[in-house]
C-alpha cells in the first residue's frame, strides 16, 4: 500500500491547488444539501412525526419513549429525535432543527468517502467519488429531508469508514472498535445499522483468497472485541428503557418494548405491512433510476470492477461485496422501500473512485451524461408548459400550486441552456450546474410555494381564524402535521384508535363545552354525522379535505360508519 500523499503535494483536478479543490467542493456541497433550510416546516409523510416526537421530549421531558401526541411511538428507536431535540436546543427555531441531523449526516458521508478514497487512491479520484456522490438524485433527494434513512447512511457510512480503516489501511484496532462502535448507534438510530457487520464477510473471503492491498491484523481475541464496542451505545439506551419499562409497571411502556424490539425488526422484515410489499427484482430498478447519473457509469464500471476482482485487488472487493450483500439482504424481504438501500450509495461511489478520472474522458460516458440532462430539461420543459397553457388530465389530478410550474419551467430552461453552452464535450460538468440550478431553486423557491399546503400550516392557521383565539379545537382523523403546525390550546382522542371512536369522544368532550369548544376533523371520519350546512370547511390540504364544527352540527344518535384509522395510513 503506498503511503497517503499529503493535501498539500496531492495533484489536483481543475484548479492549481488540491486545497482550494477541496473547499470548493465543500461550499458546493453545503449549497445543494443545505440551501433552504429554514424556509419550510417539516412535511408528510415522516417529517412531522418525529418532530412532534422530539417537541413533546422538550415540553414533557419524556426522553426514552417517543410520543405521537398522548399516545406512545413505538416505530422507530428515539436517537433521531434526540438529535433534533438537541438541534432545536441549539437554535431555538424548529424549521432547523429539523432538518440539521440530515445535513450533518450528508457532509459527514461525503467528507468520509473523500478521505477514505484518498487514502486507498488519490485526491483527483476521491474527488470524482464524492462529487458523484453528491449530484446522485437519490442521495440529494433523501439528504434534503428529515427522515431517519439520511442519519444512518451517516452512522452506516462512518462505520464501514472505520472497518475498511482496520481492513485496508490497517492494522488500526482503535478504527476497528470506533467502526463497531458507530455500528451500534446506527442500531440505536435503525434496527438495520448492524448491516455494517457485512463487511466482515468479504474481508474473510479476500483473507482466505491471500488478496493483494489487504492488511493482515492479527490479536486474537481482540476481533470479538468489537462487539463490546457496538454493544455499548445499544445497551446506553437499551438498559435504562428497560429499567424504566419495569419500574413503573405501565403496561404501554412494556408493550412499547416489546414492539420496538421485536415487531419493528424481524417481525417488520420476515411479514412487513401490504403496502411495502415489492417483488424481489424492485431495487434493480430503484439503483437504475433514482441512483442516476451514478447508474449511467456503472455500464462501463462493471466489466472494470470484474477485471480488477479477477486481480485479486481487495480494495474493490470489500466495498462491492458489502453493497452486493446489503441488496440481496433487504430483497429476501418482501418488504420493500427506495431508502432501505440508501447506505449502499457511499460505497458504491468509493469503489467507483479509481475508475473515474477514466471513465468521465469517455465520449460514450459523456455522450450518456449529456443526453440525460437534455431529456430530464425537456421534459421539464414541456410539461411545465401543458401544465400552465392546456391544462391536461394529469396537470389537474396533481393539483399543484401554479407557482411551481413557473419553478419546473425554470428549471428545464436553465437545463436546456446549460446543456447547449457545455455540450458533450463537458457533460460532467453540465450535470453539476443543472443539480446545481434545480436543488437551488427547489430549496429556495420550491420550499416556500409548497409549505403551506404540505405541512398543513395554512389549514392550521385558518382553523384558529375560525375558532378564535380563546377556543379550544379538537382534533378528529388527525395527522401528524395537524398537531404539529396547530396554533393555540388542541386535544386530540388518539391517533391509533378507530375513527369512530375519536369521533364519539370528541363529541361528548365538545358537548361539556359548547361555546368554548370545536371539532377539526377530516371529512370522511364525520360520514353523514355532522350537518355541514353548519359546519365550516377549513381547506384542503395533504390531499384531504378538512371541516370545523361545533355542537349544534352534530346529529343525536348518529356513529359515523367510517371506520378507517392511521394505523395503516401514508401520505
């Protein structure tokens, strides 16, 4: 292995100095991944329930069982509301902290994938991997939002980093345990961060095959050593639930544990919900557009990769082989979601590293890479302007704002000007100025034109016009957002329970107090029980309709037959 060149003596890629390369690229990076924050509030179908969990750890101070409103969440470990927690600590303002641990977690990653690819290779390739990685519309997409996948990516990322520090680069048991150990907060974070142990399988294999670029640490006892480290950060929050759950013999918090612990993992994996439900082939064709433009290059990259495999070059095998196995693991499932593959993007991207400098001066590369941009800018294009101008089925069925056509038909004129000022000739970098111009414009105008009606703040803020400031409005068919983004005193009846059921408490309630008190509820959860002469349609927002109503618009007698609930609801 040949030593690590210094930043200083590294042979830069366009600029005179590795070191300017570098900082660019970091200003770039935080423009497409943060540019806009603080201009939305968290939206469906993810964001605002964990926010509402992490806002009711400040009020309540209830840290170790997330609540969704009165009722427990037992989903998802509490980690990532913890981080916004804290983020909103540091910044007092909730459309940041929302969205901070997502932004850390996308710098973080690509920062790793440099470092690591400038070890193994050199600073011009380590450059290529994270720039690819950043403009990957998957990993800029998901990383913009504030959902738990973008934070393990990093957690899964920092663990790999750390094992591949030990197994390529090593012997490093300090970067081993500091791998294990990250492992075991991506199981905090998600059940799922113990695929990073993956990586251990290809390293065995490459042992056995006597692999050239392999480190050979030896110790024994010190390779089991590593699950001390992982079990640490598992068993910091693990023990004291535990102790919680049984000291207070509340049987919620003993169903909670028993659901977080055994329903969300290999119950969730072997017999996921219907909706989740894909055929084993769907994260082939998830890799083959979402991962685009990255999937352009694995054409070329493949037959590469398998040269290079055939050499015995470990360097290509332990990444590969963890993203291969990572795949194959959540295909067995017939549960299936684009995220769950999410963590395979920095690896992919690191094994693609070396070949990129190469690659990227092919015209059937560039010519690829160049057609892409035109056809997405086109698109853009013309549908923007069927949209604004013939107003055709499908524009009508979305519903969007009209401002967001203006945006969309922005977009694919600038595409198409930066398409025809670079040329085949500078695809790559055309793709760079058009992620660029759409991430921009999605962050600074697309978050504004979108927020009121996505996070449900209009809808909420005209519930309190209607209510007026000293009434009290309870909350029916509710979600997440609603109580989120409510303005001044709510109840609400539960978020699990039947329709039917919230409905008739919330009328008995509304009935104790009926001057002071208002119903909010989603239309279909009435059915035919409230007389909507009398009731007051608030809006339309998230793709249903909600109405106000106070007593004198409820039917004596009457239980609406609508039976549905959120257990199984999405957005």
């Amino acid at each position: 292995m040949k030593p690590c060149v210094p930043l200083s003596a590294a042979r830069p890629l366009w600029l005179r100095s590795a070191r300017r390369e570098l900082l660019l690229f970091g200003v770039f990076a935080l423009l497409l991944l943060g540019v806009g924050i603080g201009l939305r509030d968290p939206w469906p179908s993810d964001e605002p329930r964990f926010a509402l969990a992490a806002r009711w750890m400040i009020e309540h101070g209830q840290w170790l069982f997330p609540h969704r409103g009165h009722e427990l969440y037992p989903d998802k470990p509490p980690l990532f509301m913890w981080l916004q927690a804290l983020a909103w600590m540091l910044t007092g303002s909730w459309r940041v902290a929302f969205l901070l641990p997502s932004l850390i977690a996308g710098l973080g990653s690509l920062a790793l994938v440099y470092d690591l690819a400038r070890r193994l290779w050199n600073h011009r390739s380590a450059l290529l991997a994270a720039t690819t990685l950043l403009v990957t519309i998957h990993f800029t997409y998901q990383m913009r939002d504030a959902q738990i996948d973008p934070l393990l990516l990093g957690w899964i990322t920092l663990a790999n980093y750390g094992l591949l520090r030990h197994l390529l680069l090593g012997p490093s048991w300090r970067w081993y345990a500091a791998g294990c150990f990250f492992a075991g907060v991506g199981v905090v974070t998600k059940g799922v961060g113990v695929l990073a142990w993956l990586l251990l399988i290809p390293y065995l294999v490459a042992r056995r095959g006597h692999w050239r670029q392999l480190a050979m640490p030896t110790g024994g006892w010190r390779w089991f050593g590593g699950l001390v480290w992982f079990f640490v950060p598992v068993l910091a929050w693990l023990l004291p639930m535990l102790l919680a759950a049984r000291a207070d013999g509340d049987p919620q918090h003993a169903a909670y544990v028993q659901n977080i612990l055994f329903r969300q993992t290999v119950h969730r994996y072997a017999a996921p919900g219907a909706g989740h439900l894909q055929p084993p082939t769907f994260f082939l064709g998830i890799i083959a557009v979402d991962w685009l433009p990255l999937s352009l290059l694995l054409l070329w990259a493949l037959p590469a990769w398998w040269r290079r495999l055939k050499r015995h070059d470990a360097r290509y095998l332990l990444p590969l082989g963890w993203v291969v196995l990572v795949v194959l693991f959540f295909s067995i499932s017939p549960g299936k979601r684009d995220v769950y593959i999410l963590p395979a993007l920095p690896m992919t991207a690191l094994a693609l590293a070396p070949l990129l400098p190469g690659l990227l001066r092919k015209r059937g590369v560039r010519t690829a890479i160049f057609a892409l941009t035109v056809l997405l800018s086109i698109t853009l294009t013309v549908a923007a302007t069927l949209a604004m101008y013939r107003h055709p089925a499908w524009a009508t069925r979305l519903a969007l704002n009209p401002q967001l056509w203006w945006l969309l038909l922005s977009v694919g004129l600038a595409g198409v000007a930066i398409a025809a000022l670079t040329r085949v000739r500078r695809a790559a970098l055309g793709w760079l100025a058009f992620a660029g111009t759409l991430w921009v414009l999605y962050g600074l105008w697309g978050y504004p034109v979108l927020n009121g009606d996505r996070s449900a703040a209009d809808v909420m803020l005209r519930a309190r016009h209607i209510a007026g400031p000293g009434a009290t409005i309870g909350l029916v068919a509710w979600k997440e957002q609603n109580l989120l983004m409510a303005q001044g005193p709510v109840v609400e009846f539960g978020f699990l329970k039947p329709w039917p059921q919230q409905y008739a408490e919330a009328t008995a309630w509304l009935q104790a107090a009926p001057s002071r008190r208002w119903i909010f509820s989603l239309d279909t959860a009435m059915g035919d029980c409230v007389n909507r002469r009398r009731a007051r349609h608030v809006g339309h927002a998230n793709r249903r309709e909600w109405w106000m109503y106070q007593a004198d618009a409820v039917m004596p007698g009457c239980v609406p037959v609508a039976g549905g609930s959120n257990k199984n609801a999405t957005d």
